[in-house]
C-alpha cells in the first residue's frame, strides 16, 4: 500500500519528479499515482477548485495530464478515485493520494518504481490562484456589505465580520481568473436572523460597497500564503492573509497568489434574479 501522496504545490511548485506507485487504469482514464507531486487536485467532496492539467515525462515519452484527482486505498486494499470515494478527504481506514488522470494509454514502461517528471501547466494554475484567493475575498467583503441586516448574531467570519458566508454558501466554482458563488436566501436563513427583504431592496447599494472594499484591498498589496501542518495531501492547509483589517485565516486547501499586488482589480456582481438564491460572480483583472 503506498504511503499518502507528499504535495509541493502549496509553496508555489509547478514541477518535480517522482517515483511511480501505482498505476490503475479505468474508463475514463489511466490514473498514475506518484510519491510526491506539485500538481494540485480536484476535492472529491467540495470541488471549489479544479485539479491542476499538465503533463508527465517518462524517458522520451510526454504524457499528457488532463487534471489532478483525489484517490484513496482501504485498508482493504480497495482503490477509489474522485467521486467514487465513500468518505470525505482524511477519513479513518484509508490512505490519501494525488492520482493524475492521463490523456493517453500508459506506455507499459508505467510501472510502479519508475521515476517521471512532472510539469504543471502553470499559467492555468496562476489564473486559479488567482480566481481562489479573489474567491476568499469576494467572501470576506460580502460579510462586510451585509453585516447590518442580522438580527442574530450568526457566527463571525475570519475578520470577525457576522458569517453570512458560513451560512448561506451552497457552491463555490473556482476558474481562471474567477468565482461564482450562489447562496441560498430561503427560510433558514430567515429563522437565524438575516433580513432577506432589505437585502434585496438595497442589492445595488451592497455591490458598490462591496467592490469599494476589494478595490481598498486590491491597493494594500497584502501578503497571502498558505501554511500546512504537513507534507502529505491530507494534512490540513490554510489560507493567510494580512489585510489592513487584521489577518484573515481561512482553512482552505486550495492554491493562492503570494501578493494581491497581483490583481490590478477585483470585481464582484451580485444577481438575485431568483429571490432566494443570490449568485455571486467575481471577476480578475491580472496585475
């Protein structure tokens, strides 16, 4: 059984090499386990961000990468990929690995032991570092344009702001360069004391508050970096950043930029076409 897959690409990797240990071919796909890997994948239970593309090198032969999965091994012995995961990411009883999801038929020289390089393709991967650290913000500054219309207090957010975002989001969809984020506005969230109607009556009103705050966020040029508990897929990860407001911190095991001085904007439109459901899309402007 190999050991959980170690990961690089929370310090910014987009290459390595490594050593094949497990190969597990499937219908949509042969999936090429390693040791260690920069390449990023897809969460199998919260799909926010999606896996790194790329490609591998064995010998004379490129191999084309068409995303980075989640894979897990029972102590049984049974191997899952992606959605075929019975249990959420570092659940008991199995082993946590990057599988990458190939192109092509593996040559038969993909073998476990054999060592492969790995190259992310990395100017996708800045875009979504870019689209998920835009995505926190756009979270963080939504609480901010909304925090008057409880009336109960919900629970506070990583500035400390009533967590709108903890009770409301139902979806996140990280791309290059941009989010969208849907929020269900329906009796539940009512109950716990958010006042949905004169949040519709001042929707455009909290856009603009809410783009003003990303512009001033925008200017800062803050540091963001992500800090782990570990080497392996499944240690924790979480997002730093040092806002003029304090430094927020967010447990996210996503990818991020290093600096917001790598936006020359972030913008953020709000629709409530259907009244109980807000949709949130955020848009980059690269530095």
């Amino acid at each position: 059984m190999p050991s959980s897959t170690v990961v690089t690409f929370a310090a910014g990797a987009v290459s390595g090499e490594a050593v094949v240990t497990h190969v597990q071919p499937g219908p949509d796909g042969t999936v090429v386990v390693v040791d260690a890997t920069p390449f990023h994948p897809v969460d199998h239970t919260w799909p926010d961000q999606p896996g790194d593309s790329g490609g591998i090198t064995l010998g004379d032969a490129a191999l084309g990468v068409t995303e980075a999965v989640m894979a897990a091994v029972s102590d049984e012995g049974a191997f899952a990929v992606g959605t075929d995961i019975p249990v959420k990411r570092g659940g008991e009883g199995w082993t946590w690995l990057v599988g990458h999801r190939l192109a092509e038929s593996a040559p038969e020289s993909l073998v476990p032991g054999a060592t492969v390089g790995l190259e992310v393709d990395a100017a996708r991967r800045a875009g979504l570092s870019r689209g998920h650290t835009a995505c926190h913000l756009a979270s963080l500054a939504l609480d901010l344009a909304v925090a008057d219309l409880w009336r109960k207090d919900p629970g506070a957010d990583a500035l400390g702001t009533p967590d709108f975002e903890g009770r409301a989001n139902q979806s996140s969809r990280i791309h290059e360069d941009g989010a969208v984020d849907e929020y269900r506005l329906g009796k539940s969230l009512r109950k716990a004391g958010f006042d949905t109607e004169a949040f519709a009556a001042t929707l455009a009103e909290r856009q603009q508050h809410l783009n003003a705050q990303l512009a001033a966020w925008v200017a800062s040029a803050a540091s963001s970096r992500i800090e782990t508990e570990g080497a392996t897929i499944v240690d924790r990860r979480r997002w730093h950043c040092e806002l003029p407001e304090g430094e927020a911190v967010i447990l996210c095991g996503g990818t991020h930029v290093d600096s917001l001085a790598a936006f020359a904007e972030i913008t953020v439109t709000l629709d409530l076409s259907d009244p109980q459901l807000l949709v949130m899309r955020t848009t980059v402007v690269p530095a």
